[in-house]
C-alpha cells in the first residue's frame, strides 16, 4: 500500500482467498484492505495515537440518514456528552479534494451538528471548525487534542 501523510502506526492483517485484510481497531473486526480502508484506519489511529481520543468515543462506517436518502459516514467522533465533535470523510489517496468533498462531509453535518470536520485522502489533510451562527466552515491548522 501507498506510503502516506501520517505517522508510521502498526497494523494487524491477514490474507485470506487472495484478499488482504486490516484490523479496524473500533469495529473490532478484519476489513477487506482498499485503498480508502488504508486511509481510514490510518486516520483511526492518529486520532487515537497522537490526537488522544478514546477509542470508546469513535465509530467508524456508520449509516446515517439525509432527508431520506441513506448515506454512510466514515470516521466520527463522539464528545462525552452524546454530542458529536469531529466528523472525518476519508478519500483514497488517488482521489483529488474538491469542494464537492467538503460538501459532501458538511452535508453530513446537517444531520450530525460536529463543532470539526476533517477531510482526508491520506496525502492531503484539512480540517475545519464550523460557524453555525454564519453558516460556513473556518479552516484550521490541525483538529484539537482530546481534551478529558
């Protein structure tokens, strides 16, 4: 797999019917390794690793629904209150960031209410913390660290 914009972290994966598989750390479970897969789990662990987020506030490849519409987040993270801080949508690294990806990520927002997004290929890394007074998305240099 493509060397990425990360920390060097270390992964579980096995081989089974000619297909690799990761160790997703939340899900607890082997995924089929695919370049976003990739990706994900490296930002999993950055958020852990070097981010301090407890494991036990981020969920990974859940559904949620848009005005009706079925959609799929990758990575969130949960505050300790219920509420939802961070949003992460994970690209492979062949997959240039557009707008359209900032806008898919805040169209998830609609729903979610995250205080951060981030939005990631794996290369390219942008967060951004939301202005939901003025309805628009700040850039930012980095998401915070977990604060307990």
């Amino acid at each position: 797999m493509q060397e990425l914009n990360f920390p060097k972290f270390s992964f579980r994966f096995k081989n089974s019917e000619n297909k690799v598989s990761i160790f997703d750390a939340i899900r607890k479970k082997f995924v089929i390794l695919q370049p976003e897969e990739w990706v994900r789990q490296h930002c999993v662990q950055y958020l852990i690793d070097v981010k301090g987020y407890p494991k036990s506030l981020i969920n990974v490849e859940k559904e949620l629904k848009i005005n009706d519409l079925k959609k799929r987040y990758d990575i969130v993270v949960f505050n300790t209150n219920g509420s939802i801080h961070l949003i992460v949508e994970c690209k492979a690294p062949k997959i240039k960031i557009s707008q359209a990806s900032f806008d898919q990520v805040a169209r998830y927002n609609l729903a979610l209410n995250a205080t951060y997004l981030m939005v990631t290929n794996g290369l390219n890394h942008y967060y951004c913390m939301m202005d939901f007074e003025a309805e628009k998305y700040n850039f930012l240099q980095d998401i915070p660290d977990f604060k307990h």
